[in-house]
C-alpha cells in the first residue's frame, strides 16, 4: 500500500470512535493493490458470515486498480469515457465514482441490527469519521445534505475529497467511503464523478497536506 495512504488509514483507525463501538471488530489492510470484483466477492460472503453469526463485522482498507463504478443511481450519460477503464456495476448507492491507486478505500462492515437500525446515521458516522482524520492534516471537511461525501474548499471552489456509497443487506452494510489522498485525478476526466457538474474533485496531495505534513514531521526530528 502506499506510504501516505497508509498513514491516512492509520488515521481513521484512530479515530475509530466516530463510527461507534467497535469492540469485537476486525481491521484489515490489504498491500496489493485488490482487483473490484475480488473485494465485492469477499464483502458479499463477509456480510453473510456477519448476518448468520459466523464471522466478526469489519473494516477493510485497500487501494484498487484504476476502474469506474456505477452505483444505482448512475446516469448514462455520466460515463464520459467507457473505453478508458474498466466499468463495473457496483450495487451501492450513489452514482460513478473512480477508484485508484493513491485512494484510499474503507469497506466498513457492520451489523445494524446491533447497532440500530438507521442507515442515515451509518452514513453519517462515515462522514464524521473522514472528517476527524482530515483535521490531522489541517485540512476542514465538511458533509453537505445536498451533496454526498465529504467536500473541502480549495480555493474559491468546493470540491469532493471522500465519496461515500453503502449498501445494506439484512441491516449489515457493506462498500463505505473512498478518500482521494494522493490518486492521479485526471483519471476522474472520464465520469461526471458523483454526478454533480458544477463542483470537482481534490486530494491531500493537491491541498498541499501531505507536503506540510512532511515539513513538520521533519521539523520534529
């Protein structure tokens, strides 16, 4: 995995009580790079395992290959360059997003039925929880009710920094959140990403966060 993705994924582990109690829960990290539909397979047999009483819920961090994913809510029209990479119908929420290497993916797999069953708050909890690990790297996000994922001002604009997708079955979710920390965001070029037109996309690379970060971690040496 990369260095700086996994030190973001070192972040959200820390702050790991925004999405609630997670005593019992069990964290992966994945090094190499984990093809789409490898990951989907494992979700679906892992959210199985939780419903029945098998397996613990868990939270999974990755980075893919470069891909697009539609989820249920995509429109034709968004795919701007099918032939670009690959494309794959995701079951999530949401609309196309964009997955690579330098994104950080966090497939958050819990069981609702012991935590409540509200999936607006899940959402929420996501969000809260991208945004605690961004403050690390002084960097403000914030969740919007009319746009999905976490968003931070660069500049004059807003732009995305996390997409957020979940899918519940039986009240345990899978699929989460993906945070841009250091992706080529040209590969975003082929997809109206999220579906929203007038707003972008950013990472921590180009807010700079990671390049301050680096000063004052060797300031501190």
């Amino acid at each position: 995995m990369d260095q700086a993705v996994a030190a973001f994924a070192e972040k959200l582990v820390a702050h790991r009580e925004a999405l609630g109690d997670l005593t019992g829960v069990e964290w992966r990290t994945s090094a190499d790079l984990v093809p789409y539909e490898a990951a989907v397979s494992a979700m679906e047999d892992r959210a199985a395992a939780i419903l029945a009483g098998e397996a613990p819920e868990l939270v999974w961090f990755l980075e893919h290959p470069p891909l697009y994913t539609a989820g249920t809510s995509a429109k034709v029209g968004d795919l701007l360059d099918a032939a670009r990479f690959p494309v794959h119908a995701a079951g999530r929420g949401g609309q196309y997003t964009y997955h690579g290497p330098g994104q950080l993916v966090a497939y958050v797999l819990l069981d609702l039925n012991r935590r409540g069953r509200d999936v607006r708050r899940h959402v929420r909890h996501l969000e809260d929880w991208v945004i605690a690990a961004l403050a690390d790297y002084g960097v403000a996000g914030a969740a919007r009710d009319d746009r999905p994922g976490v968003w931070v001002r660069d500049g004059a604009r807003e732009d995305k920094i996390a997409a957020i997708g979940v899918r519940v079955r039986r009240w345990v979710t899978f699929h989460g959140t993906a945070i841009n920390v250091r992706p080529d965001l040209s590969h975003y070029a082929g997809i109206v990403p999220c579906g929203i037109e007038d707003a972008g996309v950013t990472s921590l690379e180009r807010l700079g966060a990671l390049r301050e970060r680096a000063e004052v971690s060797a300031a501190a040496r």
